[in-house]
C-alpha cells in the first residue's frame, strides 16, 4: 500500500499521530472514518497524486497507529474540536498552512469542525456519507434508532469495551477482498488493540455530548462553512434512505454547496475508487461539477 509515500509520527502536546504523506502539488488532507484507519484511502490516494496533489493520511487521534490521551469525564479529549486541531498542527508540521479536506462518516464530523474552528486554513471541504451530528440527533425516529443504535450503545460507560473486547474478530467484521489485505490486516491489529476501541467508543461519547453542543452553538451563532464544500454520499447505503437529499440538510451549513451520490456501499475509498477519486480530483482542481 502507498507506494512512494512517506510515514510520520507527529507529536502533540495530547496526542501522537501517526500519518502517511506523498506526492506533489496542493496539499489534500483525507480523513477516515469508523472503524478504519488512513490505509482505508490505499486505492484513492496513489490515485490523487497522479491527479497533482499532495497527499496526506492521518490516523485519527486514538484510531489505528495514532495515539490520544487518556479518557475524561466530559470526552472533551476525542471532541472534534480536539480532532481538527490535531490535523491542523499535523499539516503545519509538513510545511501546509492551508489545505483542502476530504472526511468520511466520523472524519466527516471532524473535517465540519474543522472547516468552521479554522476557516483560513480550508481551501475546500469535501464531506463523504455524513451528516452534522446535531442533524442526525434532531431527526431521531425509530428507523433511524433501529438502523444507527451503535451511537447510542457506544455512548454506554464501560459496557461496550466490555462485549466488544471479548471478541473483537466477531464484533468487527471486514472482507480481505473488498479492502484489500494489507489495509485489512493493518485495520484487525487496530481492531484488537484495546485502546483503540476505547478511543473509538470515546469518539461517540464526545458526539453526543460536547460535539452536539459546539453544533448547536455554531448554529445559533449562524457560523457556516466558508470555503466551497463536496457533498458525496453512497448510494447503496442508508443516508439518503433516512432523510432524502443530504443537500438539502447540508445547504444550512454551507452557502457554496454541491454533490451527488456515488454507486457504493458505505466503505465508498475501499468500493468506489476510481469514482471517489475523480469526484475528488475535479472538486479540489476547482473544476466545475
């Protein structure tokens, strides 16, 4: 996987973080989501680069090779806010003062703070099968209980490391096909390293506690994406099934606003490369589409 890049370990006051980087052109930063790793963008990476950009892949703060601190009362240490942060310093030390972002399902909540904590470094946000958190809350119906109630397990104290670290092989499932091995068998590890999912389950305690409040207080306070933003979403999966036009939702968060759906299932880096990738290139080039 990655051929030609370059690893990094950048280190933050709360946080280590593990990141992978190449190519030449404008910087691109891409955001994984639950429960991959940055090897989730192992096909869509090479491929941007072809494209003229620089590309870099960061573990999120906890997941895969990444490392946080330790859990707290408030979850304030996995918010978004913290998140962002860490991919802003983790730029600025591969010489990047602004970038484009790509974030998928949980990355996508990340690259949203970011876009709205630090709108002078974000030339252009793309959002991948997600919604702001505060809508998806908003809208609670019982398809959406049923379909999502992971969020609401996660968000247990103690519970869910519990059952989950009995058997993570079971809990966790992937297929070596469709992600490729080595991007599998770097994601397992992660899966079964207890530390990781403690930081993953502390990811969605923050989303529904400090991360819905800074939402919601963005909101009040009429804060929108600045930069133009990329809404792209799977087409064989859910979001659109639970709420019709994600466009319609996004256009409250962000004025200069376009997307479409992409023939995938949710893991849409892993399934839909190619198509990903284009969408992608064309969006950060400043191509009309």
């Amino acid at each position: 996987m990655f051929e030609d890049f370059e690893v990094s370990r950048v280190q933050l006051d709360e946080a280590s973080v593990f990141v992978r980087h190449g190519g030449e052109g404008p910087p691109v930063v891409l955001l994984h989501g639950h429960p991959r790793t940055s090897a989730t963008w192992h096909r869509v990476a090479p491929l941007l680069v072809r494209r003229g950009f620089t590309v870099v892949c960061p573990d999120l703060r906890g997941y895969g090779r990444s490392i946080g601190p330790a859990p707290t009362a408030d979850h304030t240490g996995y918010s978004k806010r913290a998140v962002a942060s860490d991919v802003v310093e983790v730029m600025r030390s591969l010489g990047h003062a602004r970038f484009a972002l790509a974030g998928h399902d949980r990355g996508g909540a990340v690259a949203l703070r970011l876009a709205l904590d630090h709108p002078d470094t974000v030339s252009r946000a793309a959002l991948l099968d997600c919604l702001p958190i505060s809508e998806h809350l908003s809208r609670i119906t019982a398809e959406f209980a049923t379909q999502w109630w992971h969020w609401f397990f996660f968000a247990q104290p103690d519970i869910p490391e519990r059952v989950i670290n009995a058997d993570p092989d079971s809990w966790y499932r992937g297929d070596p096909h469709r992600m490729g091995q080595d991007n599998y068998d770097e994601w397992r590890a992660a899966m079964r390293n207890p530390d990781v999912v403690r930081a993953m389950l502390e990811d969605y305690r923050a989303g529904l506690t400090v991360d819905r409040r800074h939402e919601e207080d963005d909101r009040a306070a009429g804060t929108r994406i600045r930069c133009p933003a990329l809404i792209l979403w799977s087409l064989r999966d859910d979001l659109e099934d639970l709420y019709g036009d994600p466009l319609q939702i996004w256009r409250q968060w962000a004025p200069d606003l376009r997307g479409h759906g992409i023939d995938s299932g949710h893991h849409m880096a892993e399934e839909a490369p190619e198509a990903l990738a284009s969408s992608l290139a064309d969006f950060f080039a400043g191509r009309p589409g």
